[in-house]
C-alpha cells in the first residue's frame, strides 16, 4: 500500500529523517512512536506530500507520490494540531472541507451525534475548548469513508467518553480493512488498538514488530517499560 525508501530529510542543518526504509502493508493497522523530535510527524508528512523529501521515495500503491496529489483523496488525515479559520463556525467549516474534498461525508450525522456536536454547530471555533476542536477535528477524519487513514496524536484533549467513541471509530475501520497509522505517547491507548508498532529514534527506525516481540527483545512484561528501556538504552 505504501513504501518507503531511503528517505532523508533534514532543516538546515539538523538531519531529522537519515536513510528510512518502510512498507506498509495494505489494511495493517501501525502504531508510529518516538521521542519528540525523532522524525514521526515529518515522516507522515513526507507520505502526505506536505513535506518534501532531500532524497528517497514515497510510494503509494506502487506508484511515485513525487508531483503527484491525486493519491491524497485516498487518505483520510488528522493532524496533531488543526489550525482552522477560528472565524467560521463549525457548520461552515464542515461544509467548506465537503467542498474541497469534493466526495461524499457518509457518517457526518452519526459523528455529530456520538460526539455531542450538535449545540456547537453554530458556534465559531475561537469560542470552542481544545477537547470540542478535536472531536470537530475527528468528525472531518472520519466522516469521509477513505481506505487510508493517518492519525497524528488523535487522543489529545479527549474526555473518556470521546475517547471510548474514537477507538471504536478505530475498531471499525480495522474491522473494515482500511490501512491505519497512528503516532500517539500514550502507551495504553497504543497497546489497545494497534497489532504493530514502528519505533523511530533519531531519524531512523529502531524496531519494527509486535508488542509481544518488543517485550522479548527488551526482556521487559510491561510495554511501557519496553519503550522506555529502548530510551534509556538505545
């Protein structure tokens, strides 16, 4: 579904990507973790097309992302941080991201519902909390039935019914086969949701395999000892 080879990226004189080889395979269901600052953000880009490789390829169902966008209304994005028009109201923007998506919102009413969005629709973003953006921010990922969907920290600001509501949003596209990555540092969510996980360190990755098998390597029962043990000893 998507490959990656030997991607390189660096900002000015700070390498941020060094050499990344990866293939994702179509309907897996990856979690991508890292320190801050390890390149996790900066690689979904360079997959998104946002961000422009030095050197290597992303390829996307066999084919070149390079000068190409079309790929990208196969890929339903969240961001880690969604800097919207804080003027609209949610209802303008709902419909303004329908236009540019130019496709069918399929599940837009039921995400209104099981996230409680309906006394805010009116509202303009500026007057709305961090934790209601993001239940705004996962109706405009979800409610669109693309077979690829990128989730950058999808967690944040989430209260624990919001939050039960988006890992079923996640079962259900696992259950419907669609190829997920999610870049997330909370351990538990991670462990509940995702059969694999990719670690990134320092612009490389530096284990790519089951839960189960990072406890193995590390020799630790607990993941979120593991991860941390790859911190402490890399």
């Amino acid at each position: 579904m998507i490959k990656i080879e030997k991607l390189y990226k660096k900002f000015g004189a700070n390498p941020v990507l060094r050499g990344i080889d990866l293939n994702i395979i179509e309907g897996s269901v990856l979690a991508l973790l890292g320190p801050n600052g390890s390149g996790k953000t900066t690689l979904t880009k360079c997959i998104l097309g946002m961000v422009y490789p030095d050197s290597g390829q992303v390829f996307f169902k066999r084919k070149s992302i390079a000068r190409q966008w079309e790929y990208r209304s196969e890929i339903d994005y969240l961001p880690q941080i969604a800097n919207f028009p804080n003027n609209l109201t949610v209802k303008e923007l709902i419909k303004m991201i329908k236009d540019l998506r130019n496709c069918e919102a399929l599940k837009e009413q039921e995400l209104i519902e099981v996230f409680k969005l309906h006394p805010f629709l009116n509202k303009k973003l500026s007057n709305l909390s961090g934790g209601t953006k993001q239940k705004v921010n996962l109706l405009l990922t979800f409610m669109f039935d693309s077979p690829v969907l990128i989730l950058d920290e999808p967690t944040t600001g989430l209260d624990p019914s919001a939050l039960i509501v988006l890992k079923k949003l996640i079962n259900d596209a696992k259950s419907a086969h669609k190829t997920i990555l999610i870049t997330s540092h909370i351990m538990s969510f991670v462990e509940e949701i995702t059969e694999e996980i990719i670690f990134i360190l320092d612009g490389r990755i530096y284990f790519k395999g089951s839960i189960t098998a990072l406890k193995e390597t590390t020799k630790q029962s607990n993941f979120e000892h593991a991860i941390a043990s790859i911190l402490t000893n890399p």
